[in-house]
C-alpha cells in the first residue's frame, strides 16, 4: 500500500457554516467525523456535490452490494490506497463478503472466483490497465447484469478510482478504529 504523509491537513469543523456542520454530522462513526471527511471538509462544495454521487454509488446503485463491493475493493488494491481499502474491507464484510474474499481480491481474477465474479474483478482490471472494458469480460458480465448494472459497474470502479487517487495524492490518515490503523 502507499504511504503518504498527510498533504492536506484536517479543516477546522468550527469554522464551518451550517451546511458543512450537517455534512461533517452525516459523516460519523463511533461520534467522530471520518477523516476523509475532515480533509475534504476544506473544499465543502467540492464535497457536496461529489457526496450525491457517491451516495448513489453506494446507496441507490442497481448493483448488488456484495458485488460492488468487490469491484470497490478491487480498483482500492490496484490504486495501493490503504484508506480506501481498510474502510471498504469492513463494508464489505457487513455486505457478505468472508476473509477469503478480500484475500482473492488482492490476487485478482484467477483466485479461484465463480465466472461472474471474475468478470467483476477483471472490469476492475481491465479499467485500470485498459481504461476500457474488454469485450470478452463485458459479454459475460452481460450474462448477468442489465444495461443499467453495467453502467453502474463502470461507474463505481471509476467513482472509487478517483476517491483512491484522491485519498493517496491528499494522504488522509486511516481513522483509528480501522485495523490498519493499528499496525502503523
């Protein structure tokens, strides 16, 4: 995983006006803002109007949430970003997905997955090498999914592309109940 020291430091949550103050509230775990959201925070129209996409992307997608999760997870380890990738490891895990899951994430599409979710995996693939999806994993992702669930598909990997480029470039500490925190 890269390891960035923090580039852009926590905003001051104080000096929000109301608008910043409900997003930082909406974006709690164990009563403390998420330190994704304490640096993004800085910019809060940036966040507002990237939140509506994301919260479809996690939220109302057509995908199942196993499912996107693993693309999530995928395009997270191939970026090497440790936030993005210790945060959806426990989202993941909510949704259905075991240790043995995460642990063929990290390998990739021939760790052992049905052809479905190989398929996934390889779009993740296939995205970040080929910012395309090659036909052969596009024909049997169709094999399943709707118009509106490869759309959706493409969209989520490239939603958590940008959020781990992100996360990387800004160096946003991993918050301290996730596990990774612990070992650093």
């Amino acid at each position: 995983m890269i390891a960035s020291k923090q580039r852009i430091p926590f905003c001051d949550l104080s000096k929000l006006d109301a608008e910043g103050r409900q997003m930082a509230e909406r974006a709690t775990v164990n009563g403390q803002v998420l330190n994704i959201f304490k640096v993004l925070l800085n910019h809060p129209r940036l966040v507002r109007n990237w939140g509506r996409f994301g919260n479809y992307i996690l939220q109302g997608s057509t995908l199942p949430a196993r499912e996107r999760e693993i693309a999530i997870l995928r395009i997270g380890w191939l970026n090497q970003a440790p936030y993005e990738w210790e945060q959806h490891v426990l989202i993941g895990k909510r949704v259905g997905l075991t240790d043995e899951d995460v642990e063929k994430i990290k390998k990739g599409p021939s760790a052992g997955w049905n052809r479905h979710e190989r398929a996934i995996v390889q779009a993740a693939d296939d995205l970040f090498e080929k910012s395309v999806v090659l036909d052969e994993t596009w024909q049997v992702l169709s094999e399943n999914y709707n118009t509106q669930q490869l759309m959706d598909l493409v969209f989520s990997i490239g939603q958590y592309n940008l959020v781990s480029w992100a996360l990387n470039s800004f160096g946003v500490p991993l918050d301290d109940f996730l596990p990774g925190a612990q070992k650093s």
